[in-house]
C-alpha cells in the first residue's frame, strides 16, 4: 500500500526505481501500518459520512422540538405546582399532568392539520385596554369578533359583535364561545374590589373560560399574562398570574400564554401618568434605587402578535414573551421620557417600604393613581427571556417608546394650539 503510494506521488515524479522505493518502504515501518489501518477504515469512514448527512436534518429538526419542548416542561411543572398548592394529593396532580400531555398530543395533531380559517374569535375582556385593540386587529383582517365584557361598548368595527358575558359564570361563558373557532382571555384585574380578587380573576374565571373552550372544541386559545408571573411569588397578583397560566394550561391543554410587558399607548395608566407627574412634580420620586429594569411593549403590538398566534397556520409556542425593542432601567425610562418632553426633572430615590404604605391608601380611591401590585412589579425586572420565543418568530417589529412618545407630544401640541386659536377667536 505504501510502495504503491510512494509510486504515485513521488516515484514518477523522481524517477525512482521499483529496488529504492521499496527501501524507503521499509525504513517507515509505522507509516506502512498507519496507511495500511486507515485504509480499511475508509469505508467506515464513508458510511460514518453517510449517516451524519442523513441525521443532520434529523438533528435541525430535534433541535425545534427541544424549543416547544422546553417551555412546555415548564407549563407541566407549573401545572404540578398548581394542582399541589390547591391541596390535591401528588395522585390527583399526576392524573392532571397526564389529562394535559394527552390533550396536548391531541391538539399537536389538530394544529397540524389547520386548514380551516378562523372566521370568528370570542376576546373576553374585548372592551379593555387590550381588549378592544385585538378586537380592531381582527375584525380588520375580516375575521367576525365577538367583544365579551360585563359591559360591551366602545368597540367600533363592520365585524365586531358586543356581547353581554360574565367570566364567572359557565353558562354564560357558554354562549359567547358558542361558534367559535377561537378565544382570547384578556381579562386582568389590578385593584382587588367586592368579590373580584385576583385569584378569583386570574386563576379561577381563566380556567373556567379555558375549560368551556376546551368542551365547545374550540381550535385555539390565547391566554393573556404579563413577564413576570411566577406561582410561587409572595406577591398577591404576581401569584395569581402565575397559578392563572398554569390552571388554563391544565384545563386547555395547546392553549398559548401570551406574557407581556408593561404596555404603553396614549390612553395608558403607565407613559401618560409618568408625562403628566414629571410635568407637575418639582421633583419626581424614584421606585428604590431606579434600578429595575423594564421593556416596554407598545400595546398595539401585543395585539397584533395575539391575531398572528389566532390566525397561523402552524402549531404556535406553548409561551411567547413580549417586550420593546429597548430595556431600559426605571431611571433611564424616566429621563428618557423627560428628554422627549423637553424637561430636567430632579429624581428622589424612595425606598420601597414608602411606596406600599401610600399605594395602600390609594386603593381606597375609586380609581386610585397607585397600587400595591404595582409597587410590587417594580422590584423585579420585567424584561423578556432571551430563551423564549417572541415578535421576531412572529414576523413583528415592535414599536419603540420614543415613537410613541414623540407622536403622543405632537398630538397633544397640536391640540393645545387648536384650544389657543378657539379661545383667541371668542375673544
């Protein structure tokens, strides 16, 4: 083997006789037996070769389902979690685990074949914040949309139904899903008020409404969260946000958790009451040291991302995370807004301890500027994991703050100057 390979790279090249290179041959004892080895492991090496290029879009594909696999897993442990904190018996909460990997399987298996559109989707808490914008994103993609709220109203659109439903209530959970092929939960609470608790909002009437949705057959179901929820959280309504992903994952098993970040719009209770305090306030009051770090979302996004989940065609993420194109800490947040609005505030740091005692006397007001989950909020970072799936899957470019920001001044310019021009031409 090795004569034959000298032969060929140097004997003709060199003019070498058969007697010499044969010489050479046996002064590289080693050589000759390494060749002699690798040659026959040749052919293993090509079929080596052979079946990696076979497992490789194995291995691309192995690695997506790792992807949906992962937040899963989390789903499933928060869904043990759940049913263990509830006082169930570790039995009651396996039997639960197994009802959402059978149903989970079984709606793999339906997403799979979507072929049908949706027509009509049901947004409880259709009139809200958010509410109402999923609502318009739908309704303007032709989709037939029923706004559900205790209240209907406000709601505009060719294709918006208003319907009168109680989230507490089956029968009429029952029929505003009759017809569906889709369901929103954007219901939230932020004050505890009469019998609406954050448990009773969160955890129980989003479980019922996923329960109802499930028995109607409904194709697909959006549960609305926020970053940050957590079922194990000492914190009231962190702790109902995160027992409340976990009850309707249990009780709907496919059904997507939306988590979002602090939303911003012109009509928020978040970027109009920060504007309005730094333009009032001779110094503005810091949440702690200013540290804690936010991302937030224009609200507009959300709901688009929420009607891209509703109408795709493929099996979307059991958790998509969805945060600004910027993270900011509270303090950069808050000179930022103060730049765009052209003002110097002084900022004053205040502990924490301060801000639950007067955000617990706000409570008491009917519409109370502060409140203690609010505070709560404020003391761990809202930002979306890097590890989750997000507007970028979605094919959405968030909308930065300062675009907003910047629209929000022009706006409120133009109507200050129209109110000058009326009351000059009374004059």
């Amino acid at each position: 083997m090795l004569k034959h390979l000298l032969n060929s790279v140097i004997g003709h090249v060199a003019g070498l006789s058969d007697a010499q290179l044969e010489q050479i041959e046996q002064s590289l004892p080693a050589t000759k037996a390494l060749i002699e080895l690798l040659s026959k492991a040749h052919p293993i090496i090509e079929q080596a070769q052979t079946l990696y290029n076979e497992a490789q879009p194995l291995i691309e594909q192995a690695g997506k389902e790792w992807q949906t696999v992962g937040p899963a897993a989390q789903i499933l442990i928060d869904v043990i979690s759940h049913h263990l904190n509830k006082g169930s018996s570790t039995a009651e909460a396996t039997e639960a685990v197994r009802a959402a990997l059978g149903g989970s399987i079984e709606n793999v298996a339906r997403d799979r074949g979507m072929d049908r559109a949706m027509n009509r989707v049901t947004v409880f808490g259709g009139t809200g914040f958010v509410g109402r914008r999923i609502v318009r994103q739908l309704s303007g993609s032709a989709v037939t949309v029923r706004a559900a709220s205790r209240r209907p109203a406000g709601v505009e659109g060719d294709n918006v139904e208003h319907f009168v439903a109680d989230a507490h209530d089956e029968r009429s959970v029952e029929a505003a899903v009759a017809g569906a092929d889709g369901v929103v939960n954007a219901i939230s609470l932020y004050v505890e008020h009469r019998g609406d608790t954050f448990h009773s909002v969160h955890v129980e009437a989003a479980a019922s409404i996923a329960r109802v949705a499930r028995r109607a057959g409904i194709k697909r179901f959006v549960h609305l969260s926020g970053i940050g929820a957590d079922a194990a959280s000492p914190s009231p309504y962190i702790r109902s946000r995160g027992q409340g992903e976990a009850a309707v994952q249990a009780a709907f098993p496919g059904a997507v958790v939306i988590r979002s970040a602090v939303m911003f719009a012109p009509d928020d209770a978040f970027l109009t009451t920060i504007l309005g305090l730094l333009r009032t306030l001779p110094a503005y009051p810091l949440f702690g040291d200013g540290r804690t770090r936010l991302q937030p979302v224009y609200v507009g996004d959300v709901a688009a991302a929420i009607a891209k989940v509703l109408q795709q065609t493929q099996r979307p993420y059991p958790i998509y995370e969805l945060g600004g194109p910027r993270v900011y800490s509270y303090e950069e947040l808050l000179r930022t807004i103060a730049r765009a609005a052209g003002l110097r505030p002084m900022l004053v740091r205040i502990p924490f301890a301060f801000w639950n005692a007067v955000a617990g006397f706000a409570e008491i007001l009917p519409h109370p500027p502060l409140t203690r989950n609010q505070v709560e909020l404020m003391q761990i970072d809202t930002t979306a994991s890097d590890n989750r799936p997000g507007f970028g899957l979605l094919g959405i470019s968030p909308r930065s703050l300062e675009q907003e920001l910047e629209a929000m001044l022009k706006h409120t310019n133009e109507e200050t100057q129209n109110a000058k021009e009326v009351r000059a031409k009374q004059r």
